[in-house]
C-alpha cells in the first residue's frame, strides 16, 4: 500500500465557489484552475500506486474485501449467549450499499453450533399427513421447478434490546440481525406435489439438522403460499453458518422460522408447540398472558447515515442513506424527519422494490452544524405505517423483546457525532 | 465432517411407483413407507452432524464458502497473457444460480496488477472541455445523488478462443469472462453538471490509476445516458481487483471500457484513440481493415446445465438452467433446442427482468439417454435475435477475437458427459 500522504494533492485546492443545479451551494467539491494541472493534462503528484505494477499474483480463485475495509465485519455481542454454540453475528448494516447483503457479511443465530453436513450425504423427509412419505437427496431437490428470489430474514428479536431503553449506540446491533440476498431453491408446494397432501393437514413442523435440532410449526397457507426449500443465496451455495446445503425460506416472517440444515418437514392437523414457539418467540404482555405465532415481521426503516458509526464530517450537502422493509410485501414509502418527527420528508426509493425484500431509500440533506432528531418512517403497500415506540408499547408493554419495529432516532450532535436516543 | 457412508438411507429407498402433476413419470425422488421410519416419525440412521454441537467459533467476522464448494473458484489460464501481472480470472459461471455473481467469484481482467489505493488518497479528475477543472475524493462522490443498479460486465473477447474452432471444453471457460452484481454510485452526468461542460465537448477519456494507465474514450452521449462512477458491488465496497475504490460503469458496453481505479477524466472533442481502441478491441476485417468502438455487447445466453462441468448423472426429469443478457437492454425471450436447432423451446425467464443485466432462464426437460445438441438462443427487447456462428463469420471472417456472441452447442453424449462442439 501506498506510503504516500494524506495531503497529496492539497496544494492544487481552494474552495469552490460557483453554484450547481445539483448540489446547490453546498461546495462538496474541489476546483482546480486548469494551470494548476500541467501542461499534459495529466494529475500532478502523481500517486505511488500508478508508478509501479500492482501485484498479480494477489488475485485469488475466491476473492476477499480490500485491507482498507478490514472494519466491515459482523460482530457479536457476547453476553447475549452463553457459550459459542449459542450464538448470534450481527450484519454491519451501516457499511451496506443497495440492498444486496454480501454472503460473508450475512447475519446469523445458531443454537448449536453450525452443523457441517456433506452435500452428498445430505437428505430431506417429508412425512406426516401426505400420500407418500418420502426423501429427497439434493439432486433430487434440483430436479423440480427453480425460483430465484429476493427476500429479507429478519430475526424476532433485532432491536430487541432497545424495549426498555437500553440504548446501545452502533446501527449494528440495533438493527444487524437482518439481512437480504437472493434465493435460488424450489417452492415448498412443488414438493407437496409430489408427496401429496391429505385434506386433513393444517399445519407443518419444519426440523432443522443440527444438533438443537431446531423446530417451528407453519400453517399450511404460508407453507403452499411462498415458502421455498433453498441451496443457493447471492449466485452460490448457502454458506455454512445459513443452513448449507439447504434451509427453508418463510418470505416476511420472524426468521427463527427459516430452519437451517432441513432435514424433515412433517404435516399435521395442529401446531407441533416446540420450545422455540413456546418458551421463546412468544410476546409476554402485561396481563401476564403471551401471544404466540406474532410471525409477520412488520414494515421497519433504519438509517444508516448518518448513524453513530457513520457520523457527519463536514457541514454542507449530504446524502441521507437508508433501508427499509415490511413482511407484507412492498415498501410503498419511506418518510425521513430531521426534527424528531416534526415534519417529514419523502425520501427516493431505489428499484427494483421487491416483495418481502431490502429497499433503499435516499434524500439529499443540508446539515448547517446544528443539532439534528433524524428519524425514518417506512410505509408499506398495504398502507400500515412504522410506529412509535409509544404506540407499540401502549399494546404491548415492556415484557417482550420481540417484534420491535419502532422508529428509531440518531440524535446528530453540533461535531457531526451521532447517538442513538429515545424520545418521549 | 461427517464420516458416515453415502447409503446411510439406501435401506429405506425403493423406487417411486405413483405419478405427480409436478413431475410427471420421472421419479426423481424415493420414498419410504411410513413404517420404515419408525414409530417416532424421526429420521432413521440418526447423522453424525446432529448427535454433536457444532462448531461456534467458526462463524467469521467475514465469512467464506463451504469446504465442501472448494471447486467453486475463479480459474485463470496461464498461456492467455505473458505474465501474471497482465491476467485474466475466468468466473465459474457453470456453478452460479439465480442471477447475482458473488463478489468474491467475479470475472476480473488487469493490465498491470491490482492497484492498492488508500482510499483516504483517492481522488477523481474532471478536467478538459469543461467550465470547472475539479478535483473530488471519495466522500465527495458519495454526497451526490445515489444510483443503485445490476448490470452485467462482460469481456469483448469472452468465447474468443472459439473463433477459429478451438473448443475449449469448459463453460467457465468459454463463458466465464462476465459477471453481474448490483452497484452503488453516482451518474456521471450528475458530476458533470458540477463541473460544467462545454458544447465543444463530444468524447471523454477515462483513465486508470494502476500502471498501466488503461484508458479509453466514450461518446458524450453515452457518458451522459447511463454511465455511472461507483465505489460498491453487491452492497459492499468494491474488490480491489474491481478498481477499489472507485470504477467507471459502462452499462452494456465491453468491459474494458469499465476503468477500474479511475483517476482522471477529459472531455474533448474527438476520440483519443488510445491502445486499448486501437491496436486492441479493434475487429481485424477480412478485407485488412479493422472495425473500431464495437462497443455494445450484444445479446447472448449460456446453458450452465447440462455443461462440459455439469453431466447428467441420471435419466428422467431435469431442469435445464442457463443465463441470458443483452447489452441494449432486457432479454425478451430465451429459447432452447435439445436437437442441433431444428426445434425450439420456450424457457421460463426469472424476474425481475433488469436492463442489461443477466437474466435466469430455466427449462424442465427429459433425458431418455440418448444424445442431445443442447444450444439457447436470447432474443432482446429490440427484438434483435441471437446469431449462429455461421452468421457472425460470414460478415466478419475469422481474423478477429473479440464479440463472439453466436448460439453455443453442447453435446451431451449417451453417458451423460457433456462437451463443446461446433455445428456447421
């Protein structure tokens, strides 16, 4: 890497001072008098990396991030469970561009550890109230009708720990339990096809193939509806640590439901009540009762700059970035305020939007160095509107930490640092 | 890893007698009567991977592919360039589902080794024709108006060792010199508002900062259309053998156009008809004279299975699978002949159908074990259809390597093995 400094090409600038149609007066950048360039035209200073051959040999068959990007990792937070084998690694969301989540970068809970199954070796029962019980290899799996989708996986539990104040100030781990790739697998109502289905059947058990042997009923309709069986995320093969060599896929819903490593899906006539749908995953509300089945992960926004690890470095024109999604379907709107939800703005929203997938929004912003409330509001197609804290703890009180879909608020300070606070 | 035999479940199979609407007679999945499951509706034969806890620790900050997807790598061919720091990484196009290429399998091409920019040093020139020489670092860039878009790269001399009859027997190969992910930056257009540009100014050059100093020129129209200065891939920062921290995007143009590291633009008012557009990605007629800016990359598909990589291991149902682009825009229509051409089949294409991006197109079809001429034809949204080889050699000769586009035909022989012949 380059010895060179930071101040390279400092000589060569001075403000800007003729306005744009496109960035207003705001002066993001620097001029340069065309004398100040040379004769040739060719950049001064010329930097260290043009003037000798880069390294060849640096280009591997499985490619890695650049080492200036070595702070864009998940991360975990290690009191949240008890040993590795529990464990959860939080996307860096704040570092996402577009609504592709990379591979190596996707979140993940496991409960026990990550199974490491032999693709070969690999099988998926199908049993219970169907005409033929039956096992399907991964060749097998390959051999029915493919579907390629975007879709978001959400855990339950992201911004759980934000229901009784705690704020913990990274974009991180208030809202990285959530990634978005794209599924190539077979529609879960295919197989059904092939195995039959009996008129008496309304509900499954999808069963995981690690050693927690992870659980979830679904009803039948969300399981003939859009549920797949997947091999592949982002072009390849799932990675280990997301079910390899095949996981269920539950569009929109809570993602403890998308068992990793499936090995079994049972039909019965009533839900199978497994610890991860009694004992977890269930809201405890106030009267001392607890809603089971909340699955639907509900419309949510974050912004991710600014954010507390991306904070303001300069007054001026910036661009407000951000990701929003609902496990209805489509992001219909995302509204943005800068005064703690005073007034709003309509942010861009970046296609192609996806049902049941990441949507970026965008909005210019002016930061004049004064204190800033920055807050999002997503909006989805059926017209449900992202709530207040307030509003959702009105319902539900502070028992669970569950299914918090919140507005969130970045508090930015007058020296561009920004704080995750709650208001009201 | 699991140390169990491959015919753990061998005992509990026997063939599929019954028919389904989903796949017909081909029986591609075994079933098990409920009896042989045994009287808890587990699984028998219990695997290896669910008796112990998995491994926690081996959930990385970045992860990586299975140990069981070690073939699935980039592969280069040493003898195409006199050394590595000129060199080509082949993307195992065979291998990818759905139609996002993951960052770290992306075709790359490099004329002097892989830059290393700090990009806390990088800056972008824009000087020339314009009203304002400027000069702006990273951060300036990102506080323009964002863009997030799929487009497929591909090589104008992807499929060029096929011109004169070599057939290489490999889809990566032959294919593999293209990828698709989704990228984050700015238009160039918007840049060029800020810094003005005069009527005078009708081509620019873009320029590289790696040493070799790629450079060529691009019509003011098309600059101004749709090309883009981008700083991510798939929602992280590019890959340092994708010109991190910042490319050129040239959406449906031959890829050598995409200046990777890009330091500098000029607008002025011809073409500067540098190395790479004249002694190279020039078209040698047969006639001595050399067609010059064959920019566009016109419509093309590739069978990924059945391909020489991917045999047919059994007879009966299958989902044939391949990718589809086009370089002026979205692909219409994909079809497949199974016998040298003589008839077509219409394929399923898989949304969101993007311009010029690749597109995913699937075909159930049956092996009966007999031979098979495997070829697809894309067909654009101008309607423009894709040619033989015959067609595109009767115009250009064979002196020529670059923009090889024609149909490709796979042979799949009796055994199931597949190769690369030529028809005709």
């Amino acid at each position: 890497m380059s010895k060179k400094s930071k101040n390279s090409f400092a000589i060569n600038r001075r403000q800007l001072l003729a306005s744009s149609l496109a960035l207003g007066t705001a002066g993001v950048a620097k001029s340069v008098q065309a004398s100040e360039v040379g004769p040739s035209n060719s950049p001064p200073n010329l930097p260290e990396w043009t003037t000798y051959l880069g390294d060849g040999v640096d280009v591997a068959p499985y490619g890695l991030p650049s080492e200036f990007e070595s702070h864009v990792i998940r991360r975990n937070v290690p009191w949240l469970t008890a040993t590795a084998e529990s464990s959860v690694n939080f996307t860096p969301i704040q570092n996402l561009e577009g609504f592709v989540t990379p591979n190596g970068l996707c979140f993940e809970r496991h409960h026990g550890g990550v199974a490491i199954i032999d693709p070969n070796e690999y099988r998926l029962m199908i049993n219970g109230l169907v005409d033929r019980e039956m096992i399907f290899t991964l060749d097998d799996l390959k051999r029915f009708p493919q579907t390629n989708k975007f879709y978001f996986l959400e855990c339950a539990a992201n911004g759980g720990m934000e229901w009784r104040g705690a704020q913990l100030n990274g974009c991180q781990f208030t809202f990285g339990m959530i990634h978005n790739v794209q599924y190539t697998g077979v529609k879960l109502s295919d197989i059904v096809k092939e195995t039959g289905l009996r008129p008496s059947a309304k509900w499954l058990l999808a069963e995981g193939g690690d050693s927690a042997g992870l659980a979830r009923s679904i009803p039948i309709e969300k399981a003939l509806d859009d549920c797949m069986i997947v091999w592949a995320m982002n072009g390849e093969a799932l990675r280990p640590e997301q079910g390899y060599p095949a996981r269920l896929v539950v569009p929109g819903w809570e993602g403890n439901m998308w068992i990793k490593w499936i090995r079994r899906i049972e039909f019965g006539d009533m839900p199978y009540l497994t610890r991860e749908e009694t004992s977890k995953y269930t809201d405890l509300m106030t009267d001392g009762s607890a809603r089971m089945f909340t699955w639907v992960m509900e419309a949510k926004s974050v912004v991710t700059f600014p954010s507390p690890e991306n904070p303001l470095n300069k007054k001026g024109l910036h661009q407000l970035r951000g990701l929003a999604w609902s496990g209805r379907g489509k992001i219909r709107r995302v509204d943005v305020s800068l005064d703690g939800g005073r007034n709003w703005n309509t942010t861009n929203i970046h296609g192609p939007i996806l049902n049941k997938s990441l949507t970026r929004f965008t909005m210019p912003f002016y930061w004049s160095g004064d204190e800033m409330l920055v807050q999002a509001r997503a909006v989805d197609e059926t017209g449900y509107v992202q709530p207040t804290i307030k509003e959702l703890q009105n319902v539900r009180g502070v028992n669970s930490i569950y299914h918090n879909n919140s507005i969130a608020t970045w508090l930015v300070n007058k020296n561009g640092s920004v704080e995750n606070v709650r208001l009201g």
